[in-house]
C-alpha cells in the first residue's frame, strides 16, 4: 500500500491507510497502548488492544522505525483529530538502546554541550526540526527575492589567497604544501562580480579564527551575501535588505506558524520602511559608547531596546560607523570623512548585518592600502577590478544561523546551526 | 533622472532616458560615433554626431563606466531596433589602461588560462556572462523543486574530523593547532539529516585534493545534494533526478534561450524517463571495460554515444556499479552482493551525478568497516544515527559547475567555475 503522511491521515477517515516513520512515543494505559509515529510531516496517533501488537510496541526502542498499517477512525485528543486502529505492524529499524539524549518531550532537559554531542540524536527533536525548518525558508527566502530583483546566484572560492576582512583571524589550509586561507567572507570576489552581473548574491561558509566563545559567535557560519551596482549611497543597499525582510515576514506567516508555535516565539513584524538612525544618535540616546566609533554587544542590546520603545520596532539600521572600525574597502562619507557610508542591523538585541557602500574608484584603494600599511601585491587581483571600470556599488553580509536564532528567539546561535564549530568543538 | 536598463529602452522610442553601464564598444564613422553600454539586461546602443561627445567617447578606454542620457530612436540595425541619440555623457568610472583580454568579439581569443589569470575582466565577456547566468537557474532550480517535493535545505560544515569518501585526498587545516578536514562532501551529514527532516539537500562547496588535471576536474566544486528516506531502492533516487532534470529543462527554455545562443549550445530535451541499463549491459554495448566494476573516462564517453543511438537521448543512467568501487556506505545489490544499488548519470559523454541506496543499519557498517579494515573510531558520531533507527535511504550528488558545462558544451569544466582552483591556480 502506498505511504500516507501523517498530515493526509486526518483527510483518510474510514481508510486503511500505511504510515512509516520514527517511534516518537509509546504509552500503555491497561491493556491499549498508544504509538506516536513521527515524519517529516508530524506525528500520527497509532493505538492496539491487541495483545501481540501491544507488547511489540511495548519492546520497541524509541525512534525504532516503523511501518504501520490500520483503518483511521475520529479522536479528538489525538494529533489531527484522529488515529490509527493498528492492523499491521512491520519493524523496518530496531533501537536496542535508550537515547542518548529524550526528544519526545516539548522540550529538551539536557544541556545545550549534551544535545551538540549527540546531534544525530538531538536534532529529530520537534524543537529542533521547527528550528531548521524556519532556517530552510530564511535561505529559501532570500534566494527567491533576491532572483527576483535580477540577482544573479554566484559561488565564490573558500579557497583564497589572501585576508578579506583583514589580518591574523584566518584559518590555514596546506594546499598541495603551500598556505592558502579559508574566506573569511566572499567579499573581494562579489565585489569583482558587481562587474559582470551588477548584482549578485551567495549563500555559503564564511569562517573566522577567530578565538572568542560567546553566544552569538561559531568559526563556521553560512553567510547571506549581497552585493549591487549603481547605487546613490548604502541607504539602496538597506532599502533591499528591507524589502527583503517583509518578504520574509509574510513567507514565515504563511508557512511556519506551527514551528513558532513550537518554540514559542513571536512572528517578527517587519515595517515598510525600518527606522535609520545614526551611530552618534543612537549612542546619545542609550549613553553608552559615545564619541566612539562602534558599539559593543551590550550597546547593540540597549539601541534595540531603545529602538523598540521610541518606534515600536524590533529591527534598527544604525548608520555612520567609525572609519578606524570598518575594513578598508569602506566608502568614507564625503561630508564626514571620519564617518563612513555603512551600517549595521539590529534586531532583538543583536548585530545581525553588516553593510555598507564601497570605494570603487581605483586611486582610493591604492591610497586607503598606502595609508593603513598593508601592502598591495597580495590584493593584486582584486584592485585589477577597480582598473577597468567599476560602478558606486555596496552589499551585505548577514549571518545565517544569528538571524535564524533571534528570529526564534533562542539564546545561543549554536541551536540554529546543525552542526556548530568552535574554538573547541569539531565534531559531530 | 531614473535609470532605464538597456533592455527597456526599446519600450522607450521617442522619450528621453539615462542608460548606465560599461562602455562595451566604440566604433567611428566619419563623424559619427557608436557607443555600447552594457548593463546587466544587454547592450543599448548610443550614437552622436556632435564633436566634443565623439571625442570624449573615442578617448575612454573599454569598460569606462558612463551613464548616458538622450532621445530613444528607432534603429533596425541596433541591439533591440533602438538606439539612444546622446544628449549627455557623464563619466562615473574612467578607465585608463588596455583591458588585458579583450572581451568586446563574440569570442574570446585568449587561451584559458589567460582568461583565467584575468578573470575579473574576462567574467565580462558575453560568453562567460551567459555561462554563469545559466548556471544561476540550474542551482535555483535545483532548491526550488527540491523544496517542492518536501526537501529541506541544509547547511552542513565543511571543517570535518573524518573523511567521507575515503582516504588520502583531503585537504588538511589548521584548526586552533589541531588537523581538522575538508569536506569531500555532504555525505555523513546528510545522511545524518535523513533522520531529521527524511529529505534535505545542500548546495556548498566540496573540496577533493586529488593532483590529476583534466578538463573535468577541480579541487574545489559546488555539490548539488540530496538525501532522501523511505525508499525502495535506488530507482526511487533516480525518479527525483529526473524529475527535477525536466523541470530544469523547462527553466531554460523558459529562460535560457539566448544564453544558450550565445554559448552555441543546443537547449538540452530531457525525457520522462531516462534510459537506465546496468554497467554490465554499458560496457557489453561498447566492448570495453567489461567485467570490470567501473567505466573509465572514454568508456563514458561511448556509453553516451551509444545511449543517443540507441535510445535517441542525451542522458544515460548506468547503475549496478561494482561493490569495490563504490564507497563504504553503499547498498550492496541483495541478489548480486558484488554489485551495488548504485547510480551514474552520463550526460553528453560525462558523469555528471553520482548516487545510489545507503546501508540504513549499524550492523551493516559495522560489518563493512571491519571488512575494509577501518577503524570505526572517527565514524562514531556517525555511526549512532544508524543505532538509533534509520530508514532505507538514498541520495545522489552532482558537480553543478560540470552540469553547467555539459549543458553549455564547453570543453573545460573550469569554464562553468568562476575562479577555479586546482593543482597550480589559487588566485584570483
């Protein structure tokens, strides 16, 4: 018989019909026992009286693979309303072991360090598949938006030969006994790409050596890239990103609803026009960082808050960072030449992007390179860009797994990536 | 003045627009200039008799970025039957030296390696633009069917502490001065994720540091992945990829069709269902390589061919691949145990996709590791998504740069990647 998924069974009343998935759960109560079968699209509600089937089910391991096959019949304290009357019962994978870690409660008791230990395991849990279906339409989202405002989908190598984002935070990679580095972002190369396409955009690993252990931070992290032509300033490069966003709010309204039900987080509301405010006012209003060129993680924190009681919004642009903070492609702003023509977006309490617009003229490269004493060579094949003709042009970058998580609202970005790398973890 | 995109201006005649791109071309009649402005929708032509924009025009170099206003006519023998007679030049972007390939001829006369060496120029050309904006629908096309058939992305890490597919050729990192790896591919993760979600996919980079230079290989490529559960065999993995390869048949008649005559390349026909013949049956077929588990490179090549004689199609599935040239993890065939579930897919005389059944239970890779004499250790995080319950399972994975290039005939699959990276080439 064909498979059903759990989510058509409530449409199979009266039917036989055959489920296949994993032992979620398995309740005796007297001589009926009860089997919750989860798949990709659910859980299902299986029941037995009889005495064979029952004890069978009562020797299955959790997350035993099953095929099972019944009429469906009304119940309204069951997943969709209705059940499985068992008929047959067919054990395609045994567990013999207990779990490392229980998945079949709403939540994890185990700690964040026992769950990314045992991943294969922690992963199937319903908190953590809603976690990874919002990720899905997060990147499915952005590619589709992006396509349809003629970005063109590129791939660019993690294989590089110099520093992106400067200095000493790369990874080093014995490629056939020479150093080469892992990109730290795509930056260099989807800027030359603005040359061909006008506009571009990657979903792809970006690392950093970067040694700090903190909540917001992995060495690995997929990164959302962006880049175009022909703009005014960076307020172009903010107006996608917010178009791109209330695209994204209505995609997460229409298809996750049940995974923010799950985590029990809010849908993100997502204003047409976000508010923009400069560094300089944001650090008066939350009086903290100012006079400098940034602001640190608690600042980021503060400027949220402030942002969402003076506009009632969760998402911020700051505007106009430190020309010493930002990397050397950065355009100054030509009014404020200390200043520059970027900008940060945070949203619940977090950076989440970083953006801005870039030199493009050829002469300021070589004279920002000259004045911050890095040499030239190493950067030969990317200024070669600047040479033969290249428009105004900006982009961002925005981490895959910190918005994924402050969408969700959870309090370390390692639950929203798969299988995170830091100073001390490489496996699973 | 808002900007009007070359392809737009045909839809202009008789108003006034400012079109902005790169300078493509300059050609001189008498008094008369023609000017191509390239943008990322095509070229528009622009054209002036007044002497002071005629000189400043002949004086900029190719690719000089410029943005150009005037009246739109109506011009048989321009791009699109218009062209733009100039009221106004302003010059955004002067270039000053000689482009080191030229890139303004339907061809490019520079060797490969040359274009290769110059690749933020050579992108440039038509050809290569074309190329890349194909492969841009051949990876959204993959994740939009997938997702539509109930695949989830995934994004799997490439920092790994095991090699996937075997032995010696993996890069080596250093990672916080420990050897981690790069990812061969997906494969253990995507698996692992089968017991998540049953069906995911992945689109990222793959890394094989194997030193053989041919036209088909590189060490670094994108992997188009999937995985999908609750399979009978491997023909149920064969059916999505046939499904999808329609669907992308149909993506680039759709939208392809000029890229594919630039590129002088035939639209490929993908029929409903592929041929699939056993290896056995291929290589009798083509006298060669018989009784040998594997085909090589020109072996491919003929099955290929004989596949269009024989059955009047471009796609060629060959399954049944020896046991002993197939990875660890691999489903043996039950009836004929030295032969595997397995997959090839040939497409005009390449292998373009790799996949077949997994072994689903602990005890097969226990018994397959003792046999091949591996030690079981590095796999242990792998390992345990098998002991707790797994279904029969099955995937495949395609090079999406060598796709590209068959789909387009070109000869190096190099061509299809943006900025290659094999033996001697890590730069640009």
């Amino acid at each position: 018989m064909p498979r059903t998924l759990s989510r058509e069974v409530a449409e199979c009343i009266g039917e036989s019909v055959t489920i296949k998935g994993w032992l979620h759960n398995v309740r005796s109560l007297g001589g009926v026992v009860f089997a919750l079968v989860r798949d990709r699209t659910g859980l299902a509600q299986t029941v037995t009286e009889d005495a064979a089937d029952a004890d069978l089910l009562r020797g299955l391991g959790s997350e035993s693979v099953v095929s099972i096959s019944g009429r469906v019949a009304r119940e309204p304290r069951a997943p969709g309303g209705v059940e499985v009357r068992i008929g047959r019962i067919e054990v395609i994978s045994r567990v013999e072991d207990a779990l490392p870690v229980q998945i079949n409660k709403a939540s994890i008791s185990a700690g964040l360090e026992t769950q990314l230990s045992h991943r294969a395991v922690s992963l199937r849990s319903p908190r953590a598949r809603a976690i990874f279906r919002v990720q899905h339409e997060v990147a499915m989202s952005f590619a589709e938006f992006l396509a349809g405002q003629g970005f063109v989908r590129i791939h660019t190598p993690k294989l590089v030969p110099a520093a992106a984002e400067g200095g000493a935070d790369v990874f080093e990679v014995d490629y056939f006994g020479r150093p080469v580095y892992l990109a730290q972002s795509p930056q260099l190369y989807k800027q030359m790409l603005v040359g061909v396409h006008e506009r571009v955009f990657e979903i792809a690993p970006a690392y950093r050596a970067e040694k700090h252990d903190t909540a917001r931070h992995t060495n690995e992290f997929t990164s959302l890239d962006l880049e175009m032509g022909f703009i005014e300033s960076h307020e172009d490069v903010m107006d996608v990103e917010n178009a791109w966003l209330c695209h994204l709010a209505e995609t997460l309204r229409e298809r996750c609803e049940e995974e923010f039900g799950v985590l029990g987080a809010r849908l993100p509301e997502v204003q047409e026009r976000i508010p923009r405010v400069r560094l300089s006012e944001a650090q008066n209003a939350i009086a903290r960082c100012e006079g400098q060129p940034d602001l640190d993680p608690e600042g980021e924190r503060l400027a949220s808050a402030w942002a969402h009681d003076e506009f009632g919004c969760e998402w911020l642009f700051v505007t106009h960072y430190g020309v010493e903070k930002r990397p050397f492609y950065t355009m100054p702003d030509p009014s404020a030449p200390h200043l520059t023509r970027s900008f940060d977006l945070l949203f619940r309490g977090w950076e989440i992007t970083t953006g801005g617009q870039r030199l493009h003229r050829i002469e300021d490269y070589e004279a920002k390179l000259r004045a911050i004493g890095v040499d030239q060579d190493g950067y030969d094949f990317y200024l070669s860009t600047f040479r033969y003709g290249m428009p105004p042009h900006g982009g961002l970058g925005a981490g895959l797994e910190r918005l994924t998580a402050r969408l969700l609202e959870l309090r370390n970005v390692r639950e929203a990536n798969l299988f995170p790398r830091d100073r001390t973890r490489v496996s699973p």
